[in-house]
C-alpha cells in the first residue's frame, strides 16, 4: 500500500468524516422517505429545551442555562442543536412548539420563534399541547398498569395549576383546566383505588397537601424530548396550524394590572 492509499484511509476514517457522511445519509433518507426531520421546541416552563427528531427518534437536545430566559436563548438554542447535528435549517420537514398551556412570556417566545421558522422556511407547523408532553414523559417513565392514571401539573402561581389527565396510551380522560390545588382533590381517583402519576413543575404543590397511598409522584418536567413521537403522529397526521393566526393556548386570561395614576 503506497503513501497516498495510507493518507486517504486514514482521513476516510477519521470521526469528523464520518460524522458527516452520516448527516448526508440521514439528509438523503428523510428526503426519499416519508420520514419527517422535526425541530421539536419546547418553551411553556422556566426552562426551554429543543430537539431535533427524526421519525420520533432524538438526533440531538440542547437546553437553556437559565430561568425565563428564551427571548435571548431560543434562536441560539436552535443554531446549536442543529450545529450539533450537522444540520441545517433547510433540512428540516416541520417545526413542532408547545402550544399551551404554560407560562404567557415562554409561549409567547416560544411561538413568535415558531411561526417565523416556519413562515420563512415554508415549513408546516406542528402546536403540541404543553401537558401532553409532560404526560407522555411520565407514561414512558412510569410503567403503566390498568389502575394507572397520568396527572401533568404545570405551575400557575399561589395554589393553582394547569391540568388534565390521560390514559396510559396518551388518550386525553379530562380536558385541560385551572386546578386550585386542595387535600381533596383528585379524592374521587384515590377512592377508586386509582393510582395517579403526577408529574410537571406543578405536581410538588400537591405533594406537600396529598396524603392518598394512590399519589405518585414523578420527578419527569417539561421537555423536548418528549416531543418527538407527538410531533411524527401530528406530521403524519397534517395536524398543521394556520401560522398567520395560531395563538399560544393560555387556558385563561392572563392577570394583568393597571396602574393607578399619579395624582
């Protein structure tokens, strides 16, 4: 074997070729295939997280280093997840956001991020409710059983929360409401013999009023990366919003106050 043949073998193997031979596999594969390549955001708690997913497997995940802080973070964020893995932009097939609900300022970011990604790359846009995702982290953490019910909690300020609860195959039981939290709640559940897996930002409200043996507490928050079969179902599905009037899902007014005027 000559000197050149020792050369090219060796840059042939070394890890950054191969890195990128396999990001122009994975271009090529989803382009010729009913695959989606995904960029996943989620941004409905204090911490955003994004993923870029491709037929509801994670390629890469990045997450804030801070609290409430996706203006400046997100499109930062989004640069280094697909940096990450050597994508770019223009290989994307849909943008999926959590939609609601959550924190007003994080999906208000969130979605006006959202909407100009997919506005600008003419891609489809895929709204992912903001406790789904948490419930299907807890489904995929928690083992499920037939008397097994899954509870998201996202945090709404003194005693009250956003919730909704699914079955262990991700069907929604009761829609998303404003929860104030009490020892009672959920009693009709625990009577039942129906343990709850409670999971989000919120559920460690209730953990400190439940005393019910039924009560399962799971430490699974907000993240991207539970997003990724949601999103491939949606894509699948058309599920795409309507990017010039989609709104973030509050569930209810924000508590705006006004000023009392200087006399």
């Amino acid at each position: 074997m000559n000197l050149f043949c020792v050369k090219a073998k060796f840059f042939l193997s070394s890890d950054i070729v191969r890195k990128y031979k396999l990001a122009i596999c994975n271009r090529l594969y989803n382009k010729f295939s009913c695959m989606a390549l995904v960029l996943c955001m989620e941004t409905a708690t204090e911490r955003c997280s994004i993923v870029v997913a491709s037929e509801g497997n994670i390629i890469e995940k990045v997450y804030s280093s801070g609290d409430f802080d996706h203006t400046a973070q997100l499109t930062l964020l989004i640069e280094k997840c697909l940096r990450l893995g050597n994508l770019q932009l223009s290989d994307l097939d849909a943008i999926a956001i959590s939609i609601g609900p959550g924190s007003y300022t994080s999906l208000r970011a969130g979605l006006s991020t959202a909407k100009g990604l997919a506005y600008g790359l003419d891609l489809p846009l895929l709204p992912i409710d903001s406790l789904s995702i948490i419930a299907a982290g807890a489904i995929q953490e928690h083992s499920p059983s037939k008397a097994t019910l899954y509870v998201p909690m996202i945090d709404a300020r003194r005693m009250e929360v956003y919730t909704a609860i699914y079955s262990p195959t991700g069907e929604t039981l009761e829609m998303a409401n404003a929860a104030i939290l009490t020892p009672d709640s959920f009693c009709t559940y625990f009577e039942q013999e129906i343990s709850l897996v409670f999971a989000g930002n919120g559920a460690p409200k209730f953990s400190l009023i439940a005393s019910s043996p039924f009560a399962i507490f799971s430490s699974v928050r907000s993240d991207a990366t539970y997003m990724p079969a949601l999103a491939e179902k949606a894509y699948q599905q058309k599920a795409f919003a309507d990017v010039a009037y989609i709104e973030p899902f509050y569930l209810k007014p924000p508590n705006i106050t006004v000023p009392k005027k200087q006399i």
